[in-house]
C-alpha cells in the first residue's frame, strides 16, 4: 500500500430518471431503506467550462457498501462525462438463485442474462435490468459463485499482505 490519502470504497452511486420510483421499485427488490432525499444546486467544472448542477439525490441506511440514487434535474454536467453518466451494475450473492431471480422479476426486473438451465433453474448468476437507471443492471450470483469469489479474493489479499473480511458470510 502506497503513502498517499486514504481512499476507501463506500458507495456505488447510480443516476436514475425518477429518485422517488427508483426508491421504491430498488427499495423494494433489494431491501433497502433510504434517507430523506436530499436536493442540491451547485456549479461544477466540467469538461466544457462551469455548469449549474441541480439534483435530488439519497444514500441507502444499510451499508457498508452504500448505494446513492441521484437523479438529475439539469443533466447538463454530466451529459459529456467520458463513459456516459451510468453504472453498469451491483452485484448481490444469495442463497436461492431462482428464488431471489424470481423476487426482481416479479417486481418489474426483466431478466437478460443468466447462467445455462439445469432442470429448469438458473444457475451460477443472472443479471437484470432496472429501468429507473438505464444502463445498470442487477447481478444476482448464487452462494456457490460467491465461495469461490471469496476464497479467490481472500487468497490474493493473504498473499499480499492485506487483511481480508469476507462480505459473502
């Protein structure tokens, strides 16, 4: 580990087209609670010179690992950004696969992708699609995907040194 600033991952922020949709359909499907949406007007340096910034934005109470919804009232400082203004995905382990699979789809998230069948169940992990935040996705792996993860990671942090808490237990 380098002497520079301490940086430490504590949230995945995801731009959404209606905060107060995206907290319920998200709320719902992932569990998650939310504070008091909050609204902010500032200017930003952009890539093509000082934006006015306004956006409505809220942090999910459980974490660590946090998730922020912003949703963007004036998109302009973000329309240029290199990449676009989305994230590609979160990634939840569970127990029951299908089960969990299910859950998102009974509440409006489609499926796209998923491991191959085995009688019937998907297996090994499914990705899918929220449309209150166009471009990101939901990927469920299942408990089996998540141990080697874990192990794979924990192995690598053994070997260099770095304490390992697992977030799969």
């Amino acid at each position: 580990m380098g002497t520079g600033p301490l940086l430490r991952l504590y949230h995945t922020g995801m731009i959404v087209n209606d905060l107060d949709k995206a907290m319920v359909q998200m709320g719902g499907a992932l569990g998650l609670l939310w504070a008091p949406p909050k609204e902010a007007r500032t200017p930003l340096l952009c890539p093509d010179g000082v934006r006015d910034r306004h956006v409505r934005f809220t942090y999910s109470l459980q974490g660590p690992h946090f998730v922020e919804l912003l949703e963007q009232i004036d998109a302009a400082p973000y329309l240029h950004l290199t990449g676009g203004r989305y994230i590609h995905h979160l990634g939840y382990f569970t127990d029951d696969l299908p089960a969990a699979a299910a859950a998102l789809e009974s509440q409006g998230y489609r499926r796209e992708l998923s491991g191959l069948p085995e009688d019937g169940r998907i297996t090994r992990a499914s990705f899918h699609y929220n449309p209150e935040a166009p471009g990101m996705w939901i990927e469920l792996v299942s408990h089996e995907i998540a141990a080697e993860i874990g192990d794979w990671i924990a192995g690598a942090a053994a070997a260099a040194g770095v304490p390992f808490v697992s977030p799969f237990e």
